[in-house]
C-alpha cells in the first residue's frame, strides 16, 4: 500500500520541493495550502490540492478524518523576520496558534508521525562557531519565538499522546528544483539570491544590503545556504528516523556566505554586474547563522549534494531566467 502523507503549505518553496521528491518515491500526496504566499501551479501533477487555512478547524477535521496518514509535514508560516518585528502578533497567531489547532487534530485524528520545518532563528546570538543542537535558544524576533512555541507544543504532545515529531531548523534555503519543474516566487520575494538575481537582470534598480557593520569578514551577515533540493532530502531521512523516536536537527552545509560573497557568485555566474548599496541592520538579525549537521549526518546518512555556493546559484539562476513571471510564466 501507497504511503499518504498531509503537507501544508506544499504549495509553497520547499514545500513544493518535499511534495516532487514524495511523488518521485511513490507516496500519496495532498496539500493543504491557503495559496496566500504559495502557487496553484508549484503542486506537481500527481498530488492533490486543498485549498483552505489552518485556522479553520472544521477544514482540518475534515482533511484528518480522511486519513488514515503515514505522516504530515508541516511548512504553512509566515516566515519573515523584519515583517514579524513590524507585526508580532500575526506571526503568533498564523504561525504558533494555527500550529497548536494542527498538532491537535493530528492527535485527535491518529497521526503518529510529523515532521515540522522550524528555523535557525531560533538561535538568538550563536557566534562563530556552526551551531550545533544544543546552542542555546534565544529567539531574536516573533517568527523565531513562534516556531520555538510550535516545537514546545511537538514536545509535549509527544510526552502526553505519543505523537513522533522531529523538528528541522535551517539556515537560508536556495536554489531551484535541477529539473526547472520549481523553483523560487515571494511576493515580495524576501530571499537574498533570488533578490540578487532580480539585481543582475535589471528586474529592480538596486540591491539593499542590510548592514555592512557586522563582525564578519566583509561587515556583511553571514549565512548558509542549503539547497532546496537536499532540503527535501533530509525531511524524508528524518521522517525514517522517526521510527526511533523524536529528535531535533540542524540542516546546512557548514560554511557560511556574506551577503557580498552571495553577490560575487552571481556575478561570476551570470556573467552581470549586481548594482547593490549598504543601508542599515534590520532588527533580528543575527550577524552569523551556519549549521552543523553532524547529527542529521550521523543518524540517517544525510549529505548535501549542493555543496558550492555557485552551483546553488546556477539552479536558481536557471529557473529565473526560464520563468521571469515565476509561476505566471505560460
């Protein structure tokens, strides 16, 4: 029998990406997707699209009582940090009070298995080092606050009911599908090498960097940035790892990029000038956020395959070139 699975928010970015690599291994899909931030046309053909909030509890009881489920991932947030500092109490009640009503229909319904897309925000001022699970939490904005409560909520429901769960915390996920089925498209897009591309190609006048004060090597924040792709990879490996209880996991590739380095790989791959300036800091962001993934790696094998900056670049490169409208693009 087919595995099903429940992704929400599987119209969205790497929501998309898990739901091709599930179809691809044969599972049975249905997204859950408000279409507020995701697109219609990233659900692959094969999966099935309800369109419908998660705060609508009667919506979520009927999808769970159409089970039985092997499992949900669950993407569906808002997920800007700036957007979060302006207007904190959208991101509680989208993010942590719409999570609270899914993990407890899942409960109600017999999930026995979630896997949460949570974040390095999480982590407030990690320093140098690449972080592994237990740096402290210290959550420098509403989002990362509101991912933390929804892990708390995974916590307990697992001591009380038994549900499995394993939180994943990434670091800046990029790039685009290498078959160009998908790709990246925020609207506004927010992510810095889809923004940088726009840049390149003369789709915006100018790339804001925001701050060039810090204390990195170029006083520009640095990142690290994972490829969607291997992203997806590592939700199925960690869903298999659920079979030996609960954990935690930090995903990235270990070395972190400065804005401007992310600016120089564009340059170098597409063959363009990024016109940029250096404006202020925004509030809650962390100087340094890079990964550790010793453990994912130890307990279920996963690697990146995307490990140079410049070949995360060229997918996401690729997929905006083909589709200048994103998903509009006929």
């Amino acid at each position: 029998m087919k595995r099903r699975f429940l992704v929400t928010g599987g119209a969205g970015f790497v929501g998309s990406h898990l739901v091709a690599e599930l179809l691809a291994r044969g599972a049975t899909c249905v997204v859950l997707d408000n279409l507020r931030t995701g697109h219609r046309a990233a659900v692959l053909p094969g999966a099935r699209l309800i369109e419908g909030d998660l705060g609508n509890p009667d919506l979520l009881d009927d999808v769970l009582a159409d089970g039985p489920w092997d499992g949900v991932f669950h993407f569906a947030a808002w997920s800007v940090v700036g957007d979060s500092m302006r207007d904190p109490m959208r991101y509680f009640i989208e993010n942590a009070a719409n999570g609270a009503r899914l993990i407890d229909a899942c409960v109600r319904h017999g999930v026995r298995r979630f896997v949460f897309s949570s974040t390095a925000a999480l982590f407030g001022r990690p320093g140098d080092a690449p972080l592994a699970e237990d740096a402290p939490i210290e959550p420098l904005s509403p989002y990362g606050e509101s991912k933390h409560m929804i892990e708390r909520m995974l916590f307990w429901a697992g001591q009380v009911h038994g549900l499995r769960s394993v939180c994943l915390r990434y670091f800046n996920a990029a790039g685009a599908d290498p078959a160009g089925r998908l790709g990246e498209d925020h609207r506004p897009e927010t992510h810095l090498i889809p923004l940088v591309i726009d840049a390149a190609l003369g789709r915006r006048d100018m790339l804001d960097v925001f701050g060039d004060d810090f204390a990195t090597p170029d006083g520009t924040a640095v990142r690290d940035y994972v490829h969607v792709s291997d992203l997806a990879d590592a939700h199925l490996r960690a869903f298999e790892r659920l079979e030996h209880g609960s954990v935690s996991y930090n995903l990235g590739t270990g070395r972190g990029h400065t804005v401007l380095e992310v600016v120089r790989a564009v340059e170098r791959v597409g063959g363009r000038p990024v016109p940029h300036r250096c404006v202020g800091r925004r509030a809650g962001d962390a100087p340094v956020l890079v990964a550790s993934s010793a453990r994912i790696t130890a307990e279920t094998g996963w690697q990146p395959r995307f490990t140079a900056l410049d070949d995360i670049v060229a997918t996401a490169l690729r997929w905006r070139l083909a589709h200048p409208a994103g998903y509009d693009t006929v």
